[in-house]
C-alpha cells in the first residue's frame, strides 16, 4: 500500500532523512521504534508533504506523491495525527471534529465516534484547548478516522497521557484495524507498540536500520533493546 | 430635564455622525484584520483599493450607465478579482519571507495605483451623486435630522460588518478560516487547498474595501488620495483595536468615529488627532491592542 524509497528529508539546512525505506501492507500496523531525533516524525511529516524539502520515492497505492502538495496527499486517502495534537484553540469540539473534509466513503459515522469517545460528545461545545490532554489525543484521532482515509500516520500518541487512557487509545487503534485500515504508529512506549503491531522498524540518525516481525519479537528483544537503549 | 439635556445634546448629534466615519473605518479594518489574520501580511494597498472602489463606481455610471445600486455589487468584484491577480502574482510569491517585504510590496502597489489614476483622472476629484433613493427629506432621531444617505451608510456598514463576523466565527467555511490562521500546514494535511484559501481571502478583504468606496462615493469626492487620506486613521484604529481580532476591528472602528465626534464639541482642533493620541496611550499600556491576543 505505502512504498517508500530512499527517502530523504531537510528541515531547512539540516539533513534529517538520509534515504529511508520501508513497506505499508493493506490492514497493518506498522511502528517506527527509534531514540529521540532518529527520525521518526520527520518520517511521517515528509510521508504527509509538509516539509518544505524532501526528495526520494513515496508511492501510495500505486502514485507517486513525492511531488504533491500535502491537501492532494490527503485526498489520496492518508490523514495524519501529529504530535503536538494540532487541536485548534479557535474552534469547538465539534468543530475540530467536524473540520477535516470527507475524503472517501467508509469513513467512522458520528455515532460511533462518540461511543468510542464519550468524554468528547459531552463537551463539544467546548473550546478545542480547553479539553485534557488525553481528551484532546482522543479528538485528534477521532477527527481522522471520521474522512474515510485508508492509512492514518498516528505521531507519538500516548505521550505523556496516564496509564487509562493509553488502554483506550490502544482499543482505538485495535479498532481502526478490525475495520481494515492501515496504521503507521510512531512510539516511544514500546511496551504500547508491541501489543498492537504486526511489525516494527527501527531508525537509526535518519535511516531505517532494522525490521522485527511481531512473531520474531521474542527472539530478538536483546537487539532492540540495544537500539533503544532502554 | 432641560438643561442637562441641552448639554447632551451637541455630543449625541456629532457622535452619531462620528459613526458615519466609524463605518468607514469598521469596514476598512475589518478587511486589514481578515487579511492579516489569514496571510500574515499588513495590506498597505488597502487605502488605494478603497479608493478603486469609488472610481470603478464612477467609471459604471459615467462609461456603461450602471447606477449606485450595480456599483455596490460590481465594483466590489471586480476591485476584488484584481486582489485575486495581485496575490497570486505578487504576494503569494512573499510568504515565506519576513513581514516587512509583503509590506514594501503592497506599499509600492498603493503609490503605483495612487499615481495611475492621478494621471488619468487628475487630483482634483469626480462628482458622484447621491443615489435617488436617498433624495429624501432626512432622517428624524429625535435628537437631529439626520440626511438619508449617511444614516444608510450606519446601517448597511453595521449589516456587512457584522455578516463578515458571522461567516467567520460560525460557519464552516469560517471554521477552516480560523483553523488555517492557526495551522496553515496542518489544514492543508487534512485535504484542505490552503493557498487558494488565502487567494480568496485576499480577494475577500479587497473587496470590502472597494464596497467601502463605493459607500464613500457619494459623501467624498471620488478622487486618488481619498484612499490614502483614510488608511492612515484606519492603521491607527487596526493598532488600537488589535491586529487580528475580527470582532475587535469592528468595534474599534465605531467607537473611534464616535470618539471623533465628541472631540468635535469640546475640542474640534483636536478631533483630527485624537485617534493618534488614544493609539499612543494604547500602545503604552496595551501593546497587543485592546482586543489583541498577546
């Protein structure tokens, strides 16, 4: 579904991605694994297009996107999650909800979002800031799954949010998989990653250097606690 | 009651025709804020494009037989969609550099335009008369008589600004407004075409300015420096209300013609400069504006 090649990646005169490859199968869920500046969200943004300079091969279901603007990127069908949440302080709930357009059908209903996410229908005439931290991840992933994008780039999701609610953004993710999409998860919270994942890549300054196997996790745990140094 | 009354007076008549002034300065600021809000770049060409607003309605009445009421609809849109050509040409080239250069470039924009039409149409200034419908006897608030035209100009300004607050603050479209000033990038990851977002609310906020025009010309004579004699108060009103605030611009922009207007009765000399003196007070004790964010 996703094949990227040799990929590489600047934030303006720094060169962070030194030609990273890695496959997206159709209904996996794949993590990028890696210490701090490795290169990991600089790998999602330049998947996403908004970085300013990139260069290398990103083929979505068959198109070359290394070229396009990030809103035609998204109208392919990836939506992204980013990091730092990106609620919009401006808006409500609601409208931070209801924002990014349909892109596709098959998209999340209303209903089932709110099931998922009860905290969020109680207040959706809130502004987006005012919520909690974990409340304002559970919207930014909620406003994704709602437009009908096939592969969702989820940033870091449980960062810094308590132990109850990394189980139900766990439970989300298990969900977006039940229903067929397609996750690419940055993590540092391995412990997270690995009861989620079908397979796992780790980055090393700016390139891809390994690739686990769910089944092969196990046998290889020394490796990659090398890598992480954990 | 009479003599309180009597001392009243002279500040309700020349404050509500300080709003006339105001709804200039309302919608001028309105459009300067949205633009900033969005784009990030401060519109110097503002003035100038008020004034093609005026001129572009005395050019449909006098070369094509198109009244007042054409003009309101026409010279907006077509003012407009030369914003669209200046933005898509010019500015959206200066995005990615400092401030100051969308600033010399709309600058130089405004004193090209000024010297243009200085040239074609001199500066002695253009007759444009008062719309039929407004040769009426004027308008009786108790307190004055008020002529027809001017109370029109309170009315539809309160109308168009507030309209522009609607669509902005509680619609969907307004919504990827405000979303987009906050994160141009991140909306434009969610599939939303971003720089045609600014393209139009370039041309957006020109168009405002050249309706303003057309409001105006009636009451001042159509001429080139009209544009430049308003845009430095309505920077004034911009730094005092807030650069950026929707609801503050507008306001702001009463209040001032209405403040105007009371310096009239007890200090006329003054009234020239009053909204410089409340800028300066302003900037001292409230450097982001009255209704700026920090």
């Amino acid at each position: 579904m996703l094949h990227v090649r040799g990929l590489e990646a600047w934030y303006g005169e720094s060169h962070v991605l030194h030609g990273v490859d890695l496959e997206v199968a159709e209904g996996e869920v794949v993590t990028l694994l890696g210490r701090n500046g490795a290169g990991k969200s600089t790998t999602i943004k330049a998947i996403m297009g908004v970085l300013d300079s990139r260069k290398g091969s990103i083929r979505f279901q068959g198109t070359e996107t290394i070229a396009l603007p990030p809103d035609r990127i998204a109208r392919l069908g990836i939506a992204w999650c980013p990091e730092e949440r990106g609620i919009f302080a401006s808006l409500t709930v609601k409208e931070n909800l209801l924002l990014p357009p349909v892109i596709a059908p098959g998209g999340m209903a209303l209903e089932r979002i709110y099931a998922l996410f009860p905290n969020l229908k109680e207040r959706l005439t809130s502004p987006g800031t005012k919520l909690s931290g974990g409340e304002q991840q559970m919207l930014a992933i909620a406003r994704i799954m709602r437009t009908g994008a096939k592969l969702l780039l989820l940033d870091e999701p449980t960062e810094g949010l308590a132990p109850v609610i990394i189980q139900q953004i766990g439970r989300t993710i298990r969900a977006l998989k039940e229903a067929g999409l397609t996750v690419l998860l940055v993590e540092q919270n391995f412990r997270f990653a690995q009861k989620l994942a079908d397979r796992h890549y780790v980055m090393e300054d700016g390139r891809i250097v390994d690739m686990i196997p769910a089944a092969r996790l196990e046998a290889n745990m020394d490796r990659l606690h090398a890598y992480l140094g954990v | 009651m009479s003599e309180l009354w009597y001392d009243l007076e002279p500040f309700l008549q020349q404050g509500t025709l300080g709003l006339v002034n105001g709804a200039f300065y309302a919608i001028l600021s309105l459009g300067l804020a949205v633009i900033f809000g969005m784009l990030n770049v401060v519109n110097f060409a503002h003035g100038a494009q008020f004034m093609l607003g005026a001129f572009v309605a005395w050019m449909l009445l006098n070369w094509a037989g198109i009244g007042y009421w054409g003009a309101l609809v026409f010279a907006p849109l077509i003012v407009g969609l030369f914003g669209v050509v200046i933005e898509r040409m010019m500015i959206a080239r200066l995005y990615k550099l400092d401030h100051l250069y969308g600033l010399l470039l709309t600058f130089g924009l405004a004193l090209i335009i000024e010297g243009l039409m200085r040239n074609a149409f001199g500066s002695s200034g253009l007759p444009y008369e008062v719309p039929e419908a407004f040769r009426i006897p004027p308008v009786d608030l108790g307190y004055m008589l008020m002529p027809a035209y001017r109370f029109w100009i309170v009315v539809v300004s309160l109308f168009v600004c507030l309209g522009t607050w609607y669509a902005i603050e509680k619609t969907k479209l307004g919504s990827y407004l405000r979303a987009a000033v906050e994160r141009p990038k991140l909306v434009q990851a969610f599939g939303i075409n971003v720089p045609q977002m600014m393209t139009a609310t370039y041309g957006a906020g020109v168009a405002l300015a050249a309706f303003a025009g057309v409001l105006a010309a009636p009451v001042y004579s159509v001429n080139p420096a009209m544009g430049a004699n308003f845009i430095i108060i309505v920077f004034a009103v911009v730094v005092i209300g807030g650069m950026g605030s929707i609801l503050g611009s507008i306001v702001t922009g009463y209040i001032l013609g209405v403040i105007e207007g009371f310096t009239r009765v007890f200090y006329p000399e003054a009234s020239a400069t009053v909204v410089f003196v409340i800028m300066a007070i302003v900037l001292l004790v409230r450097p982001t504006g009255l209704f700026g964010r920090a």
